[in-house]
C-alpha cells in the first residue's frame, strides 16, 4: 500500500505529464488557427481550457492538503479522486 507521500508524489508526476500533452495540443490548435477559423477548432480549444482548469483543480487539491499541515490524507482523498475523475472525463473529450 502507498503512503500518502508516496501517492501524492505518483499524482503530482502524472499532473506534470498531463501539463505536457495539454501545452503540446494547445499549440498544435494554435498552429491551426493560421487556418480558417472552425467551429470544431474553438471548440476543441475549449476542451483544452477545460481540461487545463480541471488539472489546477487536482492541484489544488494537493495544495489544501499540504496546507492543512498533519490532517489525515484521506480526508482530502475522496476530493482529490474526484477533481482526478473530471479531469480524466476532460481528456478523454480530448480524444473524441
């Protein structure tokens, strides 16, 4: 079983992966917006922003633990697996 150190650290890597991939597609619809102006790509633009707000809300997450200085993780483990389910929701809208 992870410590709750252990499982922070392993969330807060893949936030940092996430932040990657996210900052890559924005600039790839970025790229595009040379292009005639779509409907699928502002909406596409908006999945991103949508996704990247989701991802601060993760870390937020992780941020009010730290700051609660010695409360128990799970306390703030349903929260965090929470803020984590809309973020996956957002990414696989991504995909789509």
């Amino acid at each position: 079983m992870e410590t709750a150190g252990q499982e922070i650290g392993r969330i807060e890597t893949r936030l940092r992966q996430l932040g990657a991939k996210l900052d890559r597609l924005a600039a790839k619809a970025e790229d595009a917006q040379g292009e005639a102006q779509t409907e699928a790509k502002l909406e596409y633009r908006k999945l991103i922003d949508l996704a990247k707000s989701r991802q601060a809300a993760v870390r937020g997450k992780l941020d009010a633990y730290r700051a609660a200085n010695g409360q128990n993780w799970e306390n703030f483990k349903g929260a965090v697996e929470l803020a984590w389910h809309d973020l996956a929701a957002s990414l696989k809208a991504l995909k789509q």
